[in-house]
C-alpha cells in the first residue's frame, strides 16, 4: 500500500463512467490495514453518492465495537454503520447513502473468498443501484463493482 494519498481514485466503471473514491477514504481504508503479525481483519461501510453514471465515495466507516474480527473474517455487527449512513442521507439532504463495503485481508494481494461473494450476492439481491466493494491487503487493493448477479473488478 502507498504512502499518503492526496488525490483521488478514480476506476473506470464503463465508458465515460467512474467510481471516485475520495482520499480521506484511501487513507481511513489504508490506516486499517494491520501488520501481518498482528493481524486482524478490518471494514466497514462505503458512503457516497450516485451522481448519473458515476459513484462518488466520500466517507466510509471503521470497526465498532460490536464488530466480529478475526484473522480471516469481519462481520460488520455493530449497528453504529447503519447509523452513520443515516446520518449521512440527513446531512446531506438526501444525496449521500450506502454505497458498498470494505475489508481487509491478511495477504498481500488481495482477492474475494466465497464468503465475501455471498454476502455480496445477498446484498445485491436486496439493492437495486450498484454497489462498490473492496478488499485492502498489505500491497494492493482490489475494487468490484457487484450489480444484480453480476460482480467484476474495477480498474483505472
């Protein structure tokens, strides 16, 4: 993973559409990426708005308390996610929202299990609009835009 990032991700989602990924996300993300000997697995919600074709992620969550984390999993419990995207879609005048999730891995490349697939498939059965996932590792981060059935890979 990088050092201190100062200008946004921007992933191309198709032609003439992208997912911008704020800074302040990149690193919140990449400060919950904990040492190989130490670790264990971090998220949390992405929070951003959709804006045409495009999806903007401005803020996203951390660990609660009520979170489960172990070695190989995070099972976002702690209601305190759900509430924060409320907040959001009340501040922002109903603008910003849920826009998918992240967690970490403990390799160094990551890529989704099929437990990350199934909640995938779960929570896009249940959502209609796009949903942007993420995996942090200790050297990479893998991007996915899921969409009813369909999940794939986002890149620059």
């Amino acid at each position: 993973m990088s050092g201190v990032r100062n200008d946004p991700l921007v992933l191309s989602i198709a032609p003439q559409s992208y997912l911008i990924v704020h800074p302040k996300v990149l690193r919140t993300i990449e400060a919950n990426v904990g040492a190989p000997s130490s670790f264990t697995e971090a998220g949390g919600i992405l929070i951003g708005s959709y804006r045409g074709s495009h999806i903007e992620i401005v803020d996203c969550t951390i660990p609660k308390p009520r979170d489960v984390r172990r070695r190989t999993l995070f099972d976002r419990k702690d209601k305190g996610h759900h509430l924060a995207a409320m907040e959001a879609w009340r501040r922002s005048g109903r603008t910003e929202t849920f826009v998918g999730e992240w967690h970490t891995h403990p390799e160094e490349h990551p890529h989704y299990s099929w437990l990350d697939k199934r909640t995938w498939d779960d929570l896009t059965r249940r959502i209609p609009d796009p949903l942007i996932f993420c995996i942090a590792g200790w050297h990479s981060t893998w991007w996915g835009l899921g969409h009813g059935k369909s999940l794939r890979e986002l890149r620059p």
